[in-house]
C-alpha cells in the first residue's frame, strides 16, 4: 500500500491521528523512529529555520527542499505549504504537484493571509479544486483560519461547507476548542475535523468523543525544543546540572541511514 492511501485512511481509524509537526529532517526521523505513523511541518519552525518570517509566502523553497528529504521517510508525510506560496490556483496546484511527485503524502493549505486577512472562499475553494484536479490521490487538509485570526469567525461554516464542495479531503480549524463549536463543525462536513493540540485544552480522548479525527502539534515541538536548547546552556554556563536527556550522538547519526 502506497503512503498516501496509508495517510487517508489513519483519519478513519479507531482514534483520532495525532500529527507531530517536525521542521527538519532529524526532528522528523527521530519522530518517525518512535512509532509516529505519520509526520506533518510546521511552516514556523521551517521559516526561522531559513532564517524567514512565517506566513508571508515566502518560504516555497524551503518547504520544497525539505519536503525532498522526508520524502526519504517511511511514513507518509504531509506538508505545510501556507497559503500556497501563490494567489494563482494553477501554480498552486503546480507546486503541490512536485510534491507528490516525489512521494509527499498531503498538503495542508490555509486560508489566512499573513496575520490579518483571511482570503475570500471562493477564492481559496478554486485553489483547493485546483490542487485535486492536478493531484487526485493527495490528501488536502483545507485550514480554516476564522478561529486561529479572530476574524469572520461567522463565515466559518460557509468556508467549511464550501472548502467540503471543492473537493478537500480534511477540514483543520485551528484555534478551536469549544466542545459545542467542536460538535457543529463535526456535522457540518463528512470529511475529518483536524484541530490544534491546546495544553490547556480537551484531552485527546474528550476531543475523540466529539467526533475530531486529527490532532496536530503545531509549533508547538520546535518551540519547545528551543527552549529545551536554551535551558540546557544556561545550565552549562551556570554550572548546573542538565535536566533535558538528550539523544546519544550515535542514534542521532542513525537517523541519516536510509535502512
């Protein structure tokens, strides 16, 4: 079975997918290695990686090489591509076209528009059609942004009912954590709800039970390795006892084995 019908169907399994979102290849190798049957990106973490903003279209390159070498992994991956790197559907759906080409399994693709603007529905279910219509086999996770930006949260069903119409695959609404809100969504659309992990949210068995399909992490990992990576220098430098156990330099290099 080939990883992108492997990645359709663990939305439909027993529990919800929980996603962990890496941002390089050894976070993603390492995640793989513990049994993760699935790894997503997070664009922050490939943003800053390259030394970029997220979330202003400017990280196509980027994504691209990465996603060239999770390609490598043996569980299906699925990329962060934004808003799509682009406002044309068809270089849009160009662009996830190469992805899948080279064996990448799903794309999530948001309908935010840097930090304050969310693009018009129409708009982004023409390039959600557009990236089906090139790329039939991919799982397109369509990111509704209303609850994330705090704006039009209103047009929220429409944008579901709608991004549903133009063939999506998943629906992710990230910034949602009400249980009734959870529940409406969830019976507004066939396709499986993803949300965003909350530490101070749902347990994943509370967001099961309300019908969600697909957890995702976020940048929540990278944000946390960098502050793993912080504190253990300060311990170093203060001369202090490290707290962070830390993989060993040899399972690290294992990662790069293609065995």
């Amino acid at each position: 079975m080939n990883k992108t019908k492997i990645f359709h169907e663990l939305h439909h399994g027993d529990r919800p997918l929980v996603l962990p979102n890496a941002w390089d290849f050894g976070s993603a190798a390492i995640l793989a290695a513990e049994g993760f049957p699935a790894i997503g990106t997070t664009s922050l973490g490939v943003a800053v990686a390259a030394g970029l903003p997220d979330g202003t279209g400017v990280t196509a390159e980027a994504t691209m090489a990465l996603a060239r070498l999770l390609a490598r992994l043996p569980v299906p991956v699925t990329v962060d591509i934004e808003g799509g790197f682009s406002e044309s559907p068809s270089a849009v759906a160009e662009y996830v076209a190469q992805l899948a080409e080279m064996g990448i399994a799903g794309v999530n693709v948001e309908d935010g528009r840097t930090e304050t603007a969310l693009t018009e529905p129409d708009h982004q279910s023409a390039l959600i059609a557009a990236i089906k219509a090139r790329s039939p086999e991919l799982f397109v996770n369509a990111r509704v942004d209303t609850y994330w930006l705090e704006l039009d949260t209103d047009t929220t069903f429409t944008r579901v009912e709608q991004y549903t119409a133009a063939g999506a695959d998943g629906i992710f609404v990230p910034g949602l954590t009400d249980p009734d809100e959870i529940s409406r969504i969830v019976a507004a659309t066939p396709l499986p709800l993803n949300v965003l992990y909350a530490p101070t949210g749902l347990s994943l068995a509370a967001l099961a039970d309300l019908g969600v399909r697909r957890v995702s992490t976020g940048s929540l990992l990278y944000r946390t390795a960098l502050a793993a990576a912080v504190d253990t220098a300060r311990a170093v430098r203060d001369d202090n006892p490290t707290t962070t156990e830390a993989p060993s330099y040899g399972r690290v290099q294992a990662l790069t084995d293609p065995a």
